[in-house]
C-alpha cells in the first residue's frame, strides 16, 4: 500500500458541448510531489484540475486515485482557488473553523485551528476581518483553510495570480516550505513559468486547446533548496517559454471563445 494518495489520468479527454479542450492526457500526480500544468490562456488547465478533483467528469479517458488516506483527513482532495472565497462576515479563524464545522468536536476545532493559523504565520490575525487583510493574507487564510482538512491532495487553481509580484514572492517561499513539510499530493495550476520551476517537481507542459502533453520535465531538487534568480531555474525557465511560446501567442489572437470569459 502506497503511504499518501495518487492520482492517475489514463487517455483523459474532455468536450464542453462539442468544443474539445483536453485531448489524451496520461499523467500522474505522485503523493509529496508537486506535479505543475502549466500552458496558455484557454487550454483547459482549470478543466483539467476540476477533473482530478473529481468536480467534473471527463468525456473520455479515466481517472483513478491509489494509495492510501490518513484517518485524520476530512477531505481528500480539497481546492484554493485564486478568489479566496472567505466569508466577509466570519474572521480569519472562523473562515478556517468554517471546513471542520460538524465533523470535529469543538477543542478539536480550536486546536486544529491554532495549529494551521501558526503553520501559515497567521496567529495574530485570528480575530481579524478579511476586509482587514492584504490580498496576500487573505490567501493565507485560503492555504490555511485547505490545511485544515488535512487534505491527502491539494488541487491548487493559480493560487498568487491576484497578488501583486512582492506578495506573490513571499507567499511562493512560503507555499514551498508548506508543501514540502505537509507532504500532500500537490496539483498546480499557473501560468507563471517562474512560479512552475520554483515549486514543480514535475511540470506538465499543455499545448493550446485542445490542451495535450506536449512536454513533462522533472526538477528533483528539493523545493528548499530553489531560489528565485537561480541560475539553473532560470534556464529551465526559459526552456519552458521557448515550448510554449508560439501557442501562447497563437491563443492570444484567438481570444477568449465566446459566451465564456476564462480566468
Ligand atoms: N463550463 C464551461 N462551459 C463551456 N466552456 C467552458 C467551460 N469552462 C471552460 N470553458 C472553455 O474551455 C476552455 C478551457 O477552459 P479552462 O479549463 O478554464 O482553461 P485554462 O484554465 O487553461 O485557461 C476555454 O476555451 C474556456 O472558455
Ligand atoms: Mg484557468
């Protein structure tokens, strides 16, 4: 029995009414890794991530998870989205009590609480309002939220793109740091190339739609020993905008497709 969960993707493919967007797509995300999809605006990226949350069922193709969940999660597969999605009438602990409501005793509840508050640098802040917070924290109390549960696979839908670049920054230290102490299957979605080589182990490169593998390129350094204005990462990067540059401008002609503007 494998210790953590793992998600694999066999011939996945998906259509919105007859408009593919994802085409065979065979991956898996591994339990403590950080498998990254990264690709051009439009390319079913969020698509893909809904289905292997089990939020949307592919056209075609499977999707299995193996392994194994720990007795103390209360949600396997649990999402922070790039919006935050915090209750403005509730505070920052109560935003993170609000996931464990019904399903914990209520010490258990606060101890949970504290723990995840202290985990993302949010101890002083548990009585504030979200109104309160930079967009930064208030993405903090997202993370810490999805820690909560102790979910046995993180889908991450580009958690820092509505962060300025100093808060996105900071939070990616801090997000590699938690990643790689929590130990999760971590799914993440950007289209940040930088953000990929600085917390992807494995980084799924989609073509534009109808999003394909184009490319999977492994990092196995440890994410705590990646540092923005590394050199090696750099070149990764650069790498990586070399394979998609073309669809990128090719999907910016096109434009969104109408009736649905996509994040
Ligand atoms: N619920 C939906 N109904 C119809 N079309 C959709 C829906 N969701 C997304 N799309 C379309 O599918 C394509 C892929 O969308 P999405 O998965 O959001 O791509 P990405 O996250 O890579 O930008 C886009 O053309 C988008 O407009
Ligand atoms: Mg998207």
């Amino acid at each position: 029995m494998t210790a953590g969960l793992r998600l694999v993707l066999d011939k996945v493919g998906h259509a919105y009414d007859d408009m593919t967007v994802l085409d065979d797509i065979s991956l898996t995300a591994e339990p403590g890794r950080v498998t990254v999809l990264v690709g051009p605006s439009g390319c079913g990226k969020s698509t893909l991530l809904g289905i292997m949350g089990g939020m949307l069922a592919p056209t075609t193709g499977t999707v299995c998870c193996q392994g194994e969940v720990a007795p103390d999660c209360l949600n396997p597969l649990t999402y922070v989205f790039q919006d935050f999605a915090l209750l403005p009438w509730r505070s920052v602990a109560g935003n993170v009590a609000l996931v464990l409501e019904g399903r914990l005793s209520r010490a258990e509840r606060a101890d949970r609480v504290r723990e995840v508050l202290a985990l993302t640098g949010l101890t002083a802040f548990a009585d504030a309002w979200p109104r309160q917070l930079s967009g930064g924290m208030r993405q903090r109390v997202g993370i810490a939220r999805a820690l909560a549960v102790r979910p046995a696979c993180l889908l991450m839908d580009e958690p820092l793109s509505a962060l300025d670049a100093q808060t996105r920054a900071l939070l990616l230290d801090d997000f590699a740091a938690l990643i790689e102490r929590s130990g999760t299957t971590t799914v993440y979605v950007t289209h940040n190339l930088a953000e990929a080589v600085r917390l992807g182990h494995r980084i799924v490169v989609l073509s534009r739609r109808p999003g394909r593998i184009r490319e999977i390129v492994s990092i196995d350094r440890p994410l705590s020993d990646r540092r923005a204005g590394d050199a090696d990462l750099a070149a990764m990067e650069a790498a990586l905008w070399d394979m998609i540059r073309d669809d990128a401008a090719a999907a910016e002609r096109d434009g969104p497709v109408s009736g649905h503007v996509s994040a």
